[in-house]
C-alpha cells in the first residue's frame, strides 16, 4: 500500500509570484484535504476535493484553488502568493463513503515567501 | 462553530513514565469523530488514535489510550511507558458535521532520558 506523496518537499517563491503543490492519495482513497501550517500553530483547513469537485473549504480567499484528477491525486494553486503565505502545506487522503473517514496525511511542502 | 482546546503548550515526561495530555472541544454536532495526531520534526502528522463519539468505550492503540468524557467534552490522552520516539508535538483534532478536521494549537511532548 502506498502512502500519501508531496511534491516538491520545499519551495522558495517571491510576492506575487504562482505556485503549485502536488499530492497523491494513498491508494484506495477518493478524497484529498489541504490544510495550512503556519509556523507554531495547528494546520487549517484549506479545502477538500471529492469526485473531482470541491467538497468544502475553509476560509481562504479565492486565489487558493485546486484540482482533483481522476487518479485522486490533486494540486494545490496559490496565485498572487503574500508573504503571510510562507507555511507548510499538508495534504491528507481519506476514503468517503464507508463512515471510517480517517484522514492520512502526506510529509508536506514547506513553502517560503520572500 | 467548532473548537478544539489544548492548554499546554509544552510538557515533559522521563523515559517509561506515563503522561497525560488534555484536550476540550466544543461542537453542536450529534455525531463527530476526535483523533490525536502526533508531528515530530520530520512534520509527517501521524495519526496516534481515534474515538468515535458514540462508542462509550474509551480507544486504545498499545501504550496510548484516551480517556474521553462526552458530556464534559473533554478528550485526553495518556502515553504509557514514554519512549524518546515519542517526543513529538501533539493535536487534538475534531472532525464532525463535515469532512474538515479542526485543529487544537498542539502540544509539545518532550521525553528526557
């Protein structure tokens, strides 16, 4: 079984600037979660994408979008990138529909705005 | 809204001692899951264990186990034996009415030898 993969591991971007995040599901699961981990604090929702369409988001403005291909794997988009961007950004697969929804997350993708 | 609260921001265990971590949560929500989730410097968030709140019966997974009390709202975890593997920071998260987890500040569990 293979667990869920990040790319890239780190990432340097200056304001203004686009980026994407890549992360692949664990296999077996149909459902990815983005979460925002600021330096010293708990990770935040983002949003999450189910079926190719997104299934709930938290409150992230709309330069924030993503993508979920029919793999389940997904990007995370982040335009117009700020300097309160710079965070570790985690992505967690869960399988929906069963009622076990357990989220298992990915090592991350450190990104730093300068 | 929902909420997840962990007051201490940092504890300290000696090695195969046991230790407590205390966690409260707010939620309107009938039906909703809390997990603890451990991340060590290598920032993989690794889950620890999972409650499911209609089950009375308190989680176990080998030396961690949870001590949760609904009508308080409250959800701890005890970590037998501690080990130096498990010098960590730990969450509590609650998951309920939708597919997000909610996130507590985390705690930082050192182990000293």
């Amino acid at each position: 079984e293979t667990g869920v993969t990040q790319s890239p591991t780190h990432l340097i971007k200056t304001r203004g600037q686009q980026v994407t995040l890549r992360c692949s599901s664990q296999s077996g699961h149909n459902t990815v979660s983005w979460y925002q981990q600021a330096l010293g604090q708990g990770p935040q929702f983002i949003f999450q994408y189910y079926r190719e369409e997104e299934n709930g988001r938290g409150n992230f403005p709309p330069r924030f979008s993503g993508l979920q291909f029919p793999n389940y794997s997904s990007e995370l988009n982040v335009n117009a990138l700020e300097l309160d961007d710079s965070a570790l950004y985690l992505c967690a697969s869960s399988f929906l529909g069963t009622g076990e929804e357990t989220q298992y997350f990915g090592p991350g993708t450190r990104l730093l705005v300068l | 809204a929902q909420t997840v609260t962990q007051s201490q921001p940092e504890m300290s265990v000696q090695e195969a001692e046991t230790v407590t971590l205390s966690c409260t949560y707010d939620t309107s929500e009938s039906d909703y899951y809390l997990f603890w989730y451990k991340q060590p410097p290598s920032r993989q968030m690794i889950l620890v264990i999972r409650q499911e709140a209609y089950k009375q019966q308190n989680a176990t997974e080998n030396r961690f186990s949870v001590n949760f009390q609904k009508a308080a709202k409250s959800f701890s975890l005890k970590i037998s034996d501690s080990q130096l593997g498990d010098a960590a920071m730990y969450f509590c998260v609650l998951q309920g009415g939708s597919e997000k987890l909610v996130f507590g500040k985390g705690t930082k569990l050192t182990v000293n030898p």
